[in-house]
C-alpha cells in the first residue's frame, strides 16, 4: 500500500466513525487495550420524589397561582411514576463537584494500581463544568498531579463518555498513548435547575427534574489484554433543538432568522420528539450491522433516561431485558456518567466481571445514537 492509500484508508476509516473488530486499526494490526478500572462517587444526599416536587412547588410558588401549584403537583407526581424515578444523589451544602470528581479518579488509580505519572492522557468527557474555556480537564490535571500527561475536553452531551472511549481507543492503536484516563463530574441540578413560571412550560422542563447528580473515571491501557470493542456512531443534526442548554449569544449560532427556543443557562427537552428520534436511529443502526444482531452479551448498560424509553429501546432492538444493568430508578438520569456510574455499580455488585461481553446504547441529544459492545 502506498502511502497515499494508506492515507486516504485513515481517512475512510475515521469518516465511518466505527473502531473495528478486536481494537483492530485500518492496517490490519490488533492492539492491545483494556479498560483497567472504573469507579464512581456520588453526593451523600439522596433525595426522594416527595423532597423533590416540595422544593419544585417553593421555588415556583411565586409564579403560579394555588389552582396552578395544584396541577403542578399532580403533573410531577404522573411524571415520577411514567418514568420510574424513585430517588436520585444531590449535593448537601458545602459539597464541591470537582471533589467527587477528584475521589473518583484516585479510586480509579488505585484499583488499577496506576500511578498519576503514569498516566499518557486525561479526557474530561461531560456536560458538568465551571469553564467553556479552559478545558475543565486541565482542573483534574492538577488536583491530580497528572504531570506527564496531556488532557483535553470532549463534550457530547449524554454521549460524552463513550465519545471519549472511542477517542482513546484510536489514540492507543496508533500507539499514541498507553495509559488514558477519562472523568466526567455530572453536577448540573442546581446550576440548572429550571423554575416552573407557566404551567404551558412544564412538559418542555420535566426532563431537567429528572436528573441526578454523580462523577465517574475509568482508566483505558494499551498494556494489559486484547479485547474485543466494536462501535458505531451516528448523528441527526436535525434533532440539535430538541434538548439544549443555550449560552446567552446562541442565536448566533442560529440559521437565518431562527431564535433559541430557550431562556441561557437552563435545560430543556423536548423529551418525546428526542426520545422517538434516538430510538428509531438506533433500532435502523443496530439490525443494519451484523456485529450486533449475531453477536453474543452478558449484560446491557443503556442511558438510563427513564424505564419507558429503556423498554422501547430493548423491544425494537429484541434485547433481552433480563440482561439490562437498571440504575435509574436510583440514581435518575446523570448525563454522561450514567454508563460508567452503572459499570462501576454492577462491579461491586458481582454482577459484571472480567471476561464479560457488554452492550452499550445510547441515544443522545444532538441527536447522537451509540452502540458500542466490548469485553471488560
């Protein structure tokens, strides 16, 4: 092969946005990689739905008449029960993100008994951060004395964390970097929390009362196993408007004469619409790709949204549910971190092990749609 060909394969390779086979590169040549550890840390403060809709009625009680904080209620009571939420993880006052992000990343370190120096590359993978500039990695660099590593930032909503696996996947196989760690600090509630002042409002920010608060690390090597990772991506620009949290300028970045459907710095999902796109581009992408549809599992981790769209997804794809790791009803939805937080779970419930095959899929805002299947 030329070394023109073997450029124009590169390019091929990565437009496709799919890592091939056993951590198989374009050339033809197996790497060895594996995830080494992964683990999690959560705020001491576990809210349940009753503390949850009280706070939401006191914050929206002076914008809403009585007849109208009444059918909130009611609204939030059918949307906890539709959806299965039972409780999730928020900070207590005085509790800081980047601390559960920092404890998580050092429990990481010791389970795989890396060192910091040891470490080739940080990537922060999330939604949560203090900073647009610089990169929030460069936060975790310090704290943790990552002197020789170099970090950067991958945000691609709820789909940030494997965006950042497959990232480091490819580093690896061209042997760019042998030990690569990846953080996401998911602690959005209070930051953007929205306030209910019109009940017409309510269906486009149920999605934010949904959320739940955690940080995650995994630590990736080139260095200790040859496993097996297939992953597709794909993408409907199309759907960008249907869940965002605008910055106040976003309308420069709008076609034409188009304006933010949205108030800056406040979540907002058009839950259904995203939800009936994310799951027809992953039941058209799953049974188009015989990876998948002949391949062999032990356990699911989806993006835990809430049970209905879960169901939705398993019976299209024909998943068996019984395979399905739940951790929303739990922990509620916690944005990027929702596929390692429920890894990092199931290891210490004895229910994933080494040599387990995993199915990975989500669907996420953008719209974003990931399968992704490897062993651990």
């Amino acid at each position: 092969m030329t070394e023109a060909n073997e450029s124009l394969t590169l390019l091929s390779y990565h437009a496709n946005n799919t890592a091939l086979g056993t951590f198989q590169n374009c050339k033809g040549v197996t790497n060895e990689m594996n995830i080494l550890s992964v683990a999690h840390a959560v705020p001491s403060r576990i809210v349940t739905n009753r503390e949850l809709i009280d706070t939401i009625l006191d914050k929206s009680r002076e914008h809403l008449a009585p007849r109208e904080l009444s059918k909130l209620e009611t609204d939030l009571r059918g949307l906890f029960q539709q959806i299965g939420a039972e409780t999730r993880h928020l900070r207590s006052p005085g509790e800081c993100a980047v601390d559960f992000g920092i404890a998580a990343a050092e429990d990481a370190l010791r389970k795989a008994n890396v060192t910091p120096l040891e470490v080739d590359l940080l990537i922060y993978a999330g939604v949560g951060r203090g900073f647009l500039e610089p990169a929030t990695a460069n936060v975790f660099h310090e704290a943790l004395g990552l002197k020789r590593a170099t970090c950067f930032d991958i945000l691609d909503a709820c789909a940030s964390w494997l965006r950042a696996l497959d990232v480091a996947v490819h580093f690896m196989s061209d042997d760019v970097y042998r030990n690569v760690l990846i953080i996401n600090c998911e602690f959005n509630f209070q930051q953007y929390f929205p306030q209910v002042d019109s009940i017409g409002r309510f269906r486009e920010l149920a999605a934010g009362f949904t959320i739940g608060e955690a940080a995650t690390a995994t630590l990736v090597s080139c260095d200790k196993g040859v496993n097996e990772y297939y992953a597709t991506f794909r993408n409907n620009g199309a759907g960008n408007s249907l869940c965002q949290i605008p910055l106040p300028h976003a309308e420069t970045f709008l076609n034409g004469s188009a304006k933010p459907m949205w108030r800056p710095l406040e979540f907002y999902a058009q839950s259904a619409r995203l939800h009936k796109m994310a799951i027809n581009a992953l039941n058209e992408q799953y049974w188009s790709d015989e990876h998948f549809v002949e391949s062999r599992y032990d356990i699911i981790f989806g993006h835990a949204a809430g049970l209905p769209a879960t169901r939705k997804v398993a019976q299209k794809l024909r998943l068996d549910e019984k395979k399905h790791y739940e951790i929303f009803p739990n922990y509620g939805n916690t944005v990027s971190a929702s596929l390692p937080l429920a890894m990092s779970l199931a290891l210490e419930a004895g229910e994933f092990e080494r040599g387990d095959r995993a199915l990975f899929v989500v669907g996420s805002a953008g719209v974003s749609s990931v399968l992704c299947l490897l062993e651990y």
